[in-house]
C-alpha cells in the first residue's frame, strides 16, 4: 500500500517519498488514517518502528491547509524525554515539512535559552520539546498554549522512566480542553497505560507485536562471564571478529568512563556518552559516531535510549539491564530498517534474576556462545523461563490462602508434593510449562 492511500495529500507524498520510504511500516498504516480522522491515539510498536512518522505526518496533513503564525502561538506540541531525541524528533519535522509554509523548532535544556526564546517569538508552528526546558520557558511566559491543536507525547514510558510525570501533568493543565491528544511508546506498562486514561479522551489503542518486527533480522546471544573480566572480552571480541561499530550499553556513567580508558589501554578508540557531558560533547560525539567516524559508542540506557542511528549492526549489552523492555528497546537499536543485526550480551552470575525475567518477556532462551580463552569461574545457570519474583510469590500465596504458609512459600515446597522439589526442577522448561506452573521454587540451588 503507498503512502497516498493513507489519505496523505501531494506535498507530504513528496517529503516522503525525499526521504526514501517506499511503503508505511505497520504503526504508519494503523495510526495515520484514525489521527487524520482527529481521534486520540495510543500507540505501542517497539523501538525502530517508525512511529515519529506515523504521528507527524498526519499532524501536518491536518494543520498544513490552515497555517498561522502568531509569535509565541504554538499548534502542535510533541513532548519527548531527552535532548537528543528532541532534536531527533524535530529533524524528522523538518523533513516531514519541507513542502509546505509550516515551521518548526526543538527546545531543550543544556544550551542557552536565548535564542529558542527569540525563535517562538517570530512563531513556530509545531514545537518539540523535554518537558524541563518548556516549563521554564512557560514560566518565563515565552510559550502560550491557547491555541493548541493537538499534543504528543513520544516515547512515554521513557518519559515516566525519568520521573517526568509531575512535569507533563503541569504542562497538561496549561492546555486547550480540546484538542488531540495522542501517545506513543515502546512498550505499553500499566503506567503509561494510566497516563493515557488520564489524559486522553476515548483514544484508540493500536498495538503492533514486537515479535513480529524483530524475529527474521536479529542475531541475539549471550556470552557468560565473571563480571572483572569483561573489558578484556570486549576488547578481545572487536579485535578478533574485526568489528565495524558498536553501541555498547552499561549501567553507570562512572563505568562508561572507566570502559572507554580500560579499551584505550588495548588500543582501541571509544567514547563515552551519558547524562554526565555537555550537550555540545553529546551532540559532537553522537555525530561522529553516526557518520561512521567514531567506531565504539559507550552509553548509559538512558543516554541512548531510542536514538535513531542508521545501520547500526551491533549492540552489546556490556551491562543486562534491569528491566525486560530496556532489553527489548536495547535490541530494537539494531536491524532497523530491515539490516541485519547482533545483539550480545554479556551475563555475570549476579545477572542471574534479571536473565530470568528478561527471557520469560522474551518467550524463550537466548542462545549462549562461549569465547576461547575466556572460561567463566562463576558458571551462569540456563535460565528458568517460569521464575517467580519473590513479590509475586508473597502475592500469589496471600491470595491463594488456605494451605500455603509464608514459610512454604519461602521454601518452596510443600507437604502436598505439588511444588518442584530441587531434583526435578528441570533447567530449560518449556513453553507451556512456564504457562501451566506457576508454583514456586528455590532458584538459586539450580545448577546447569
Ligand atoms: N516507511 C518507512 N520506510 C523506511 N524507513 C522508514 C519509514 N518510516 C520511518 N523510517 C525510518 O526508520 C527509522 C526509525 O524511525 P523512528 O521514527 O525513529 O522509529 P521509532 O520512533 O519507532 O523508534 C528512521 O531512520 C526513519 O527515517
Ligand atoms: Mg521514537
């Protein structure tokens, strides 16, 4: 199906048509007819998806026929969590918009806000923005909101992540009644879901499954390792297969720091990007590393979080994260756009727990590669796809009353022998055994 299909009029045909893309992803076919139609939208597709172009386009089909531009006058406000996906999101806009007399601007913290001052005065039509910057500046009465048509928040359970909820409910109260409201996120949490009930009016959720879009194009493995020895595996992996580049995620912006000095000691260059630097070094490094000049990017989640870098073949979780959707928006940095991709992942024992979670999301266990040379002291076991959280246990056997005490819970076992016992605890259950069992048992005896 083409774009024009989609209700889409000639001058935004054109833009993207510029832009290369020959036919809508699946958020672009579902979202754009129900926003053009002025409905509010929910929207989850993992990361890599396309959703900026699945909201903009029907935004400036919507307000292109009429433009005004009063000073200060925004109509179109789209929230995003960091100040690079700000100006990502604006650039796309840009592009989006370049053959019609709409305009557009991205503010946000870390830079001087003269200039985004004196901008919005000569008026901008459709505004990005990180939720700090624009209430300073609303603050400060540079940006009115009265005639607001439609408002975007990209990236939500991002901008929760963050602890933006209080910023974005005070930029809400501050808008039109009426208008458009839609959401888009990677993954749909409960707590985005009750955001979207709050503030949006009867919206249409619209879903893609993310394991239809990753399946055919990304390699996954995980590679187990004694946590002081990963530096030297990295290093030994991009010299030994010759690596092009790689986004490499880690937990702390201390560690990136330390990362980027332990692979310069063996010769290889990296830098590191986090919360930490100067948005000019960010923005710097960030560019030489998408123009191919700089090969190995060091970053913290939050740093790299929905960047949109073309052709990026390989990721590596130099630290699991905690959560099971960063790990899903992590692999979501590579294949894009159809490429082929690899995402490895280095395991500690202490990954353990979080190996669990994250593969029960996946559905399945992640195949696991050795490396010659680097034999683990503190073996990893294969994972358990039905593990049970602690709180979830607690919680299950409150509700479940009768028989089950606390202490039988904590041991998981039971007098009436329906629990698994440490000897038939099989290490790889399978599917419709993680479904069917959710009784409880002790993991940390389970041995490969
Ligand atoms: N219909 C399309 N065909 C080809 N590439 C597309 C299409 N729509 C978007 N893209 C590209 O896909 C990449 C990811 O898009 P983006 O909107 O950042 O994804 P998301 O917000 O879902 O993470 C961008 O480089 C964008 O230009
Ligand atoms: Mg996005």
């Amino acid at each position: 199906m083409p774009f024009s299909k989609l209700g889409l009029s000639d001058p935004i045909v054109k833009a993207i048509s510029d832009a290369g893309y020959s036919k809508p992803t699946a958020i672009q076919k579902q979202a754009i007819p129900v926003i053009l139609s002025g409905k509010d939208v929910v929207a989850a597709a993992q990361t890599g998806t396309g959703k900026t172009a699945s909201f903009v386009l029907p935004i400036i089909e919507r307000i292109q026929s009429r433009p005004i531009k009063r000073g200060k006058r925004i109509r179109v406000l789209i929230l995003a969590p960091t100040r690079e996906l700000a100006a990502q999101v604006e650039a796309n806009v840009t592009k989006y918009r370049a053959h019609t007399d709409l305009t557009s601007m991205a503010i946000y913290g870390g830079v001087d806000d003269e200039p985004q001052k004196e901008q919005l005065i000569a008026g901008v039509d459709i505004l990005v923005a990180t939720p700090g910057r624009l209430l300073d500046l609303v603050h400060q009465r540079a940006v009115h909101f009265d005639e607001l048509e439609t408002l975007v928040l990209d990236e939500a359970d991002r901008m929760l992540d963050m602890g933006f909820s209080g910023d974005i409910y005070k930029i809400i109260d501050r808008l039109p009644l009426q208008r458009q409201t839609l959401l888009f996120t990677a993954t749909l949490t409960d707590d985005v879901r009750n955001l979207a009930d709050e503030i949006n009016n009867g919206a249409l959720e619209i879903t893609i499954s993310p394991k239809a879009q990753t399946a055919a194009t990304i390699e996954q493995y995980l590679i187990a390792i004694d946590k002081d020895k990963k530096s030297a595996l990295l290093s030994h992996l991009i010299t030994d297969q010759v690596w092009d580049q790689a986004l490499i995620f880690i937990e702390k912006k201390h560690g990136a720091a330390k990362l980027v000095e332990q692979l310069a000691k063996r010769g290889i260059v990296a830098e590191a990007i986090h919360g930490g630097r100067s948005q000019a070094s960010r923005e710097k490094i960030l560019a030489n590393f998408k123009s191919g000049e700089l090969k190995f990017l060091v970053a913290t989640g939050i740093a790299a979080r929905g960047l949109d870098i073309d052709e990026l073949t390989r990721v590596v979780n130099y630290d699991l994260p905690f959560k099971p959707e960063d790990y899903i928006h992590r692999i979501g940095r590579t294949g894009r756009a159809g490429a082929a991709g690899v995402a490895v992942s280095f395991v500690a024992l202490g990954d353990f727990k979080n190996l669990c979670a994250i593969e029960s999301r996946l559905g399945h266990i992640i195949k696991r590669k050795e490396v010659e040379g680097f034999i683990v002291k503190k073996e990893v076991p294969v994972s358990i796809l039905n593990y049970v959280t602690k709180h979830k246990r607690e919680n299950a056997y409150q509700g479940s009353g009768g028989n089950n005490s606390s202490h039988q819970s904590r041991n998981g076992s039971s007098r009436s022998g329906q629990s698994r016992s440490r000897q038939d605890s099989k290490p790889v259950p399978s599917k419709s055994d993680s479904e069917s069992s959710n009784q409880p048992f002790k993991w940390e005896k389970i041995k490969k």
